[in-house]
C-alpha cells in the first residue's frame, strides 16, 4: 500500500523578495491514512512565512529527516502562482498542465527524482489545487465529511479563485463556487494600502498584517458614514500613491487632521473596525446565499481567512448548521496535509483522527501523564508571577500555540500580559493574548453550557461575563472577549489538563496565559536547543524542557 508524500513548495514569482505572495511551506508524508511526519518549513529554516522550499527540499530529503519509503506517491499542492516544482539543483521535479476549470480529481503530472535512493527514477506524480488541499486539511481532525456538508475555501489566493465552495454527499463531491468575487475584501488583510498605512506596517511584511488588523479593529468602533464612505472610495486601496486623497476627503467629510501611524487615534481605530466588519459581512452574507440554496447540514470551512475570530464567532452564533468545522492549520500550512488527505481519499483510505501535535520532523519525545512533582514545580513557579516557556513533544501545526510550544503565565493582570507581549515577545500594545482553560471554567466565565469545538483550536472568541473579567484581566481583550482555547480531557493535553485541574482545585485559578513560544518576527520554537536560546532571550523566567524545569537566574 503506497505512502502519501505531498509538498506544499511551488516556487513564487518573486525570489528576489522575502517573504513572497506564496508563503507557509510544508510537507506531510501520510501512511493508510495516518500523518507520520510533518514539517513547517519555518520551523526548519526558522525563517518566518518561509517560501524557499525548492531550495531546502534536497537537503531535507537527502539527510533523512523523513523517511520516505520507495513505494510512495508524490502530490504537490499548486497556487495561483503556477503548478510547476524543481528543486534549487533539478533533482526534484514535477510538472502538471493546470485546470481551466475547478476539478474534483488530482491530476496526474511527470515528475523526476534524481536522489539517493531513486537514483534518477522517472514517477507518476499528482497534483491537487489549493481549494481542496485546504478544505481536505479537515479530515485528519474531524474525520471522514459527513453527508450533506458545505466545504468552503477562503484564502488570499488560490488556484483558480480565492473563494470555493463545494457540496458533499456519498463520498462525492460537487462544485458550487469558483471566483475572486469576495478578493477586495481579503484586501484588507494582505494588501491595501490604506491598511498598511493606518498600523505603520510595510508592505513587505503583509503576511503579518492580518493579525495586527484584527487586534487593533477591536479598538474601534461602528461608524456607519465610515463604511459608507470607505466604500465611495473603493476603500482607498492606492494609498501609497494616492495619500492626498485620502488625507483631504477625511478632513472634508469627517474634520480629522491627525496623523497617519497614529494608533490612539479613534478615527483610525474606526476604519479599522470598518474593515473588518465589512469582510465578516461580505463573506456572512455570500455564505448564508450558500445555504438558503443547499440547506446543509454541516460545514467545513479552512483557509487564511478562517483565522477571523470575530467572523467565526459569527457564524456559529447565526446557527445555521448543526456543526462548523475548522481545522487548527486552516491556512497554507496545511496545505501539504490536505493534499496528502485528499490523496488518501481518492485512494480508499480512510483518514484516522489526529491531534494538532504533529511538526515532528526533528523531534522524537512523545509526552505522557506527568508526574506530579513536575506539576508542583510549574505551579509554585507560576504563582510567583514567573513566565515560563512551555516546550514538549512535537509542535502544534499552523499558527497557534496549544500547550506544547506555548508561553504561559497567571492570567489575572493586564501588567505581567503587557511584559509578556510588549518586552518579552516584542508585540505591539494593542494585540490580544489569550487564555488556555479547562472546559468546565471556560463555561462558567463564558455562561455558555455548550462550547464549540473550534476553541480546541483557539478559532473563537468568546464574551467574558462581568464578574470574572477582573480575574482574568490579562487576556480579556478591549472588546470583553478572549480568544480561549479549551482544554475538555487529559488526553488533548496531558500537562496542560493536570497543571490546569491542580490550580483550580488547590488555588483557585481559573486559567492561563498562552501565547506561542517566539518573539516578533520569528517562527515558533521547534527544537529544544531554540526553546533555550529563545526562552534566554525573550527574557523568560524558565523554559520546561519536556520533563525538566529550567529556570533562569535573573540579573
């Protein structure tokens, strides 16, 4: 039975910049519907976004870091950039015509293998488009689709249209959206002008512009003449060559005469809300048209734009399906997990449920139930306002911390959240750090019995009632939300449900601080060597290095 190798790594028009349009690359090799390796290219090269997989793929390869068997399918992930690989010396590469029209097959392509082990080996090779590379990115941790389900991709970009949408029924599956209809509104988060502009971001650091969007629209608020405005004014995409317009029809119409870049500014703070209430309502409103027609029962929903917290607190609220399924690599890097799921469908087999824990390429310890005295040192540790950096097993996939590449701290002062975010990882002031709860306190603070299965993930925000706002004053954001991840059993994370259980029951705390292990502009810590250089550099109190706690001498 052959193994599922699948690259996420097409070559992005521009190599001269860095980081590119295309950006996250990743591979994932898959057995009988099982990931048994997976890595992050960002993790390896520790360069964050990165998008240099035809340069580092012959060495990965060659050194053995993953152990790809002879009998191996190999499927690439393609973009709207091309569908065409070949490694930095022309020992891996593949090739594919693309599709005129959005299929539901993986193509078959040519490719060639000049390594050690297949010594010059012409191979059948597929290849998978980046619509259903991220909507199979579901499968390994929800399982099999279930009948009568809607599938939406929504990215920045993709093969042939940045929005897909796809219905499900008896294992086939049918195409019901192909388009850019919705891009000027992914804009907002990856390339207008005027959004770069209102944060004082370059443009060549768009891939983080989304993140910082987000955080800082919570400051503002709805202002309807704005939008309406925004809109006359196609939202001011050309900024950067067009500021007088923008700075003389905002003094016209609205009397403003601050400064571009300045982040106390409501006005600014305003558009900011504008923009992205204008994105949830575009994207809400084609996804209920969806609906009206299909009436499904389930989605499935993946892509860089399902890291939109508020719009997937939305959707779930609106309550238009019996369940909403986002997968924790819901951006590109999963992409090399979808193709490599989607594969192993067409194969026959049947995809097994996983955890998120699975950058492992580079990492062999495999955590079990802690003992005790580990979690008595972490606690006497935490309640002393110690920051510590959590390092175990092998790391999350995508972009969220989930208790095994996480920085962890008392959640109840917006002080030790600022030290955190500000001096030790370097964030800008306005940017939310979030909590890690077990289920039954995430309830009580929230008030809500039922929590979706998106907060395994960290994929929602919830309202914080009044009363427990001050306890948990250091991840509740300006807006009276956090961003909770939820912790239900031991087996999701063994340390984090035993650290969590035994400060509730002995004293009283309800949660904790988890942001993810890397300073600003870095990728998450891989390796323990980096989780000790970095835990020493960001100034952290003491990193747990899988069962050992270090902790620093202070100066």
């Amino acid at each position: 039975m052959n193994a599922t190798l699948a690259i996420y790594g097409i070559q992005d028009r521009n190599n001269l910049g860095y980081p590119g349009y295309v950006h996250d690359h990743s591979l994932c090799l898959m057995q009988s519907g099982e990931v048994k390796q997976y890595l992050q290219l960002e993790r390896y090269t520790r360069k964050k976004y990165d998008h240099q997989m035809p340069h580092h793929l012959e060495t990965i390869l060659n050194k053995k870091l993953v152990n790809i068997p002879g009998n191996c399918d190999w499927v690439f992930v393609n973009s709207f950039v091309g569908s065409s690989f070949i490694s930095k010396n022309g020992k891996v590469r593949f090739d594919t015509l693309p599709e005129k029209q959005l299929g539901v097959q993986a193509q078959e392509g040519y490719g060639w293998l000049e390594l050690e082990k297949w010594q010059g080996k012409p191979i059948k090779t597929y290849s998978v488009s980046h619509e259903l590379a991220h909507v199979f990115s579901c499968l390994p941790f929800f399982g099999e689709f279930k009948d009568n389900s809607l599938l939406i991709s929504f990215d920045g970009g993709a093969s042939l249209g940045n929005f897909a949408a796809f219905h499900y029924q008896n294992r086939e599956l049918r195409v019901l959206a192909c388009d850019w209809d919705l891009r000027e509104f992914t804009h907002f988060f990856n390339a207008n002008g005027l959004s770069f502009a209102l944060l004082g971001v370059s443009p060549k650091h768009h891939n983080s512009l989304a993140g910082k969007l987000m955080g800082f629209a919570a400051y503002g608020r709805y202002h309807p003449e704005i939008i309406q405005w925004l809109e006359e004014n196609n939202y001011f995409f050309d900024y950067w060559t067009q500021k007088d317009h923008f700075h003389e029809s905002a003094q016209q119409r609205f009397g403003w005469q601050g400064k571009m870049g300045d982040l106390t500014d409501s006005f600014l703070q305003d558009i900011a809300f504008a923009f992205q209430y204008i994105f949830q309502q575009q994207f809400l409103t084609r996804l209920q048209t969806l609906q009206q027609q299909l009436k499904a029962d389930y989605l499935y929903y993946a892509g860089g734009c399902a890291l939109s917290i508020p719009t997937n607190r939305q959707i779930v609220r609106n309550g238009w399906f019996k369940e909403v399924y986002i997968p924790p690599c819901c951006n590109d890097s999963g992409l090399s997990i979808g193709g490599a799921a989607f594969l192993e469908w067409k194969k026959q087999h049947k995809v097994k449920l996983h955890s998120p824990y699975l950058n492992n390429v580079g990492t062999t310890y495999n955590p079990t139930k802690p003992n005790m005295s580990l979690i008595f040192q972490l606690t006497e540790a935490i309640l002393q306002d110690k920051i510590i950096g959590i390092f175990q097993g092998s790391g999350e996939v995508g972009p969220r911390a989930l208790g095994n590449r996480s920085i962890v701290a008392l959640p109840h002062s917006k002080a030790l959240a600022k030290k955190i975010s500000e001096d030790c990882k370097k964030r800008e002031w306005y940017r939310p750090i979030a909590p890690i709860m077990l289920a039954r306190n995430a309830a009580l603070v929230t008030g809500q019995t039922s929590l979706s299965h998106l907060a395994d993930y960290m994929l929602m925000d919830f309202e914080i009632l009044p009363q427990y706002q001050e306890a948990l004053a250091g991840v509740v954001h300006v807006n009276g939300t956090a961003r909770i991840q939820v912790i239900r059993d031991s087996s999701q994370n063994p340390l984090m449900f035993y650290l969590l259980t035994h400060l509730e029951k002995q004293h009283g705390i309800l949660a904790l601080i988890n942001t993810s292990f890397n300073a600003q502009g870095e990728p998450i810590v891989h390796t323990q060597a980096q989780a000790l250089a970095s835990g020493q550099a960001m100034g952290l109190d003491g990193v747990l290095l899988n069962e050992k706690l270090v902790l620093f001498e202070q100066s």
